[in-house]
C-alpha cells in the first residue's frame, strides 16, 4: 500500500512539474485548445491528489489549514463567474464560461502545489524546475532573435520581430514570465545561503563554485528581459529588486553587508556589464523617448505621443463606470468594449493592458475583491517568511516570492499578464510557494 502510495504521489509531482514547464510553450496558452488542455489536466492532477488523501490517515502538511482561506477566495470569484454566466449577467457568454473553466483550473493548481510540495526537498525542486523554464525559454528567445530565424515553437513569428518573445507571442508577456522567474531565482540564490562569515572566499564560491549554474541562469535571464525592450517588464524587475532587496537588508542587521553584496552583484554583474552588450542602450533610448501626450507649443501639436494605452484606459474607465459592481462578465472585455472608443482610436482591442482595470471591467468590484484579498493575504505570507530570522532558507524564499509578486503587480500596471494563461497559472503557483516558505517541513515526515 505505501509503495502504491508513494509511486501515485511521485507521478503527481511530476505530472505538475511538467504541467508548469509546458504552460508557456504553446504561445503562452493563450489559445483555447491549450488553456482546455490545461484545465483538464489539473483537474485530473487535483483528482489524483484527492485519492493519495484519502489513502493517508493523517497529513502532516502544516500549510493545509492556513491555505483554506486563499483558496476559499478564489473558489468565491468562480463562483461569482458561475453566477455572471447563469444570470446572464455577461456580454460574452462563451469567453465567460472558458474563463471561468481556467480559473477551476488555477485553482486546482493552487491546491497541487500546496498539497505535493510541502518539505523543503520538494519546494527546491518546485522553484528549481520553474527556474529551468524560464532559463529555457530566455536561451531559445534570445538565440531566435540573434540568429535571425525568428520561430515560436510551432509556427514562424509574426509579430515583435528582432525583440525576443520566446514562445510566447508578445515581447511584455515573455517578460512578466521572466520578472516571475528571475525573482524565485534570486529567492533561491539566498536561500541557498549556509551563514558563514563572509570572506572573499565565499564571494569566488558563489561565481564559480556550484552556484554558479543559477547565476548563470539569472543572467541569461537578464538578458532576455532586456532584449525584450519591454519597458515596463524591465521597469518592473528593477524596481521590485530594489525596494524588497531594500527592505530584506534593512531587516537583516547580522549580515548587511553580505545580502547587500550578493544583491549589488546581481545589478552590476547582470545590468550594467552583462546586459550592455545585449541592447540595454537600446531599452534605454526606448525609455527616454516614450510620449504618453501629445507636446504642444502655440497650440500646434509639434510631437504626437507614441503610446495609445492612455486612450484605452480613458475609454475604459468610462465603460466601468457603467457597471462598476456586476462586471461585463469574465473574459468579455473585448466583445463590450468596442462601442466606447471614439474615432481617434483606431484598431481592434481585446485587453485594457491594464490588469487592474480589466479585471474591474470584467469580474466588477463584488469578483475583483477576493481576488485582491488572495494576492494579499499570499504576500504577506512571503513578507512573513523575509522576515523569519532563524531561517536563511525561509526569509531567502520570502525574498524571492516578495519580489516575484511585487514585479507582476508593477508590471499589470500596464500590460495584461494576468489574462495570459500560462503567467496567470505561474503567478497562482508562485503564491502558493509564497506559503509553503513560511509553513513547508524541512524534512520528510515519515508514515
């Protein structure tokens, strides 16, 4: 019975972990074969994890109890979604039932990393696969863009040609994936951490030594946020490095100057030597001449703005104001939007680029809210776990989860990686993560 028990719950961790390396292949599983696909495998996943408890007399997982409530607030926005598609409270009555398909699914995948990775052995292979991922999809992206072939996975690139995408369709999306994956690597750089004094020595061991290979990872990672000329993603990465790595060395008085050189080497190595070859000039130029107005002089328009986002949102926001409560409907932004725009927006708009407001637009404030309070509540697990002094693995984790949330969050600000499937289902595991840092077992319990 236990060895049946033990092979089942070994082909659920890597049925996961496989789930979460496909995700981002088939263009980010923004097609709906691909998000079906993924929501009938977490679910049969999730069925799986269901029998392994039913066959266990006790659980010994300590983030169960403080997962329900998390897990209580997305179930509550599903059901909202149910209810917007049986009320007829929806614009879109087939995107509603789709997303509300996908967010069953987010939610089975929140329950599998919970219930599986729960010793510390497991969440270092968890943080680790999703590193290698990220690493993958940076290394094809970058060497598609310099060599000129220019290929998603199955079909010739169409679009953001000469900036690197990976399999992903749009350059911001293969960015938010990669500000997410960046962030549980450094997370993991600093849990990896064995205390000891610092010395030079140690310095030379973690640029050559065996952690080397992540921070190998972290820079070809770096380089392809970089070659992505996404200027939010970019943006994002760097100002969530910033104030969690501040706040992590501020909280860290024992070993200041230690964390502080280990994060002082990830921008200089990373940014300013590394990512100089690879375009960051050109990110920078890109930076300096954004133009979200119009320049005016005399009344003359002497500089057109070259960013329409602005417009989107102003349309948007009226749109909201119409049903600010109920919502559109989930998923049905693109077939009610169209009748706000005046005659100078030209185009076809299925997203705000605006998290926020999408999800304002779409779920209304009564579905937006436990979706707010989920994200929440995860962070201040993660920030609970930075703050956890006896342990460098759980405050390393902490960092890298903190840091991880708080660059998507920045980042929705103006793009829509929340409504891609598979950095919307990563963004779900890496707060499930967030937990299990603050409540995983450091060794397996044995039955």
């Amino acid at each position: 019975m236990r060895q049946t028990r033990s092979l089942l719950e070994n082909s659920l961790i890597f049925g996961t972990l496989a789930l979460l390396v496909w995700l981002p292949l088939p263009m980010g599983s923004n097609r709906v074969w691909a998000g079906a696909l993924f929501c009938l495998v977490a679910a049969a996943l999730t069925i799986g994890w269901g029998l392994l408890q039913l066959q266990k007399h006790e659980s010994h997982n300590r983030a169960l109890k403080p997962a329900l409530p998390l897990l209580g607030l997305l179930l509550l926005t599903q059901l909202w979604v149910l209810l917007q598609w049986l009320l007829g409270l929806t614009t879109d009555v087939g995107r509603t039932l789709y997303y509300l398909m996908l967010g069953l699914g987010y939610s089975c995948l929140f329950i599998l990393v919970v219930g599986l990775f729960h010793t510390r052995r497991r969440l270092t292979l968890l943080v680790s696969v999703l590193v290698i991922s990220a690493t993958l999809q940076a290394f094809y992206g970058t060497f598609m863009t310099l060599s000129g072939i220019e290929w998603l996975l199955f079909e010739p690139k169409v679009h953001n040609r000469g900036v690197v995408t990976g399999t992903f369709v749009n350059r911001n999306h293969l960015a938010g994936y990669m500000v997410m994956a960046l962030g549980c690597g450094i997370g993991l750089l600093m849990a990896l951490r064995d205390g000891s004094p610092l010395r030079w020595r140690s310095l030379l061991d973690m640029l050559m030594g065996p952690k080397a290979r992540l921070r190998l990872a972290l820079v070809i990672m770096v380089i392809a946020l970089v070659m992505t000329r996404s200027r939010m993603g970019n943006t994002a990465f760097f100002a969530a490095l910033l104030i969690i790595g501040g706040l992590f060395i501020l909280l860290n008085k024992e070993h200041r100057l230690r964390n502080g050189l280990i994060l002082a080497s990830l921008i200089v190595i990373d940014v300013l030597v590394i990512s100089q070859f690879f375009g960051l000039e050109q990110l920078k130029d890109r930076l300096v001449t954004t133009q979200i107005e119009d320049r005016i002089e005399d009344g003359v328009v002497v500089q057109q703005k070259n960013v329409v986002r602005t417009d989107v949102f102003a349309y948007a926001l009226q749109q909201l104001e119409d049903r600010p409560l109920t919502g559109f409907g989930a998923g049905a932004f693109e077939s009610s939007f169209q009748q706000y725009p005046g005659p100078e927006l030209r185009g076809h708009y299925d997203h705000t680029h605006n998290d926020y407001l999408q999800f304002l637009i779409e779920y209304g404030l009564i579905g937006t809210l436990p979706l707010a309070a989920f994200v929440l509540l995860a962070l201040n697990h993660a920030l609970r776990a930075l703050w956890h002094r006896q342990s460098w693995y759980r405050s390393g984790l902490g960092f890298g989860v903190s840091m991880a949330l708080l660059g998507l969050l920045i980042h929705s600000f103006a793009d829509f990686n929340l409504q891609i499937p598979a950095n919307a289902a990563t963004f779900v595991v890496i707060c499930a993560i967030g937990l299990q840092a603050r409540y995983h077992r450091k060794t397996k319990h044995r039955n």
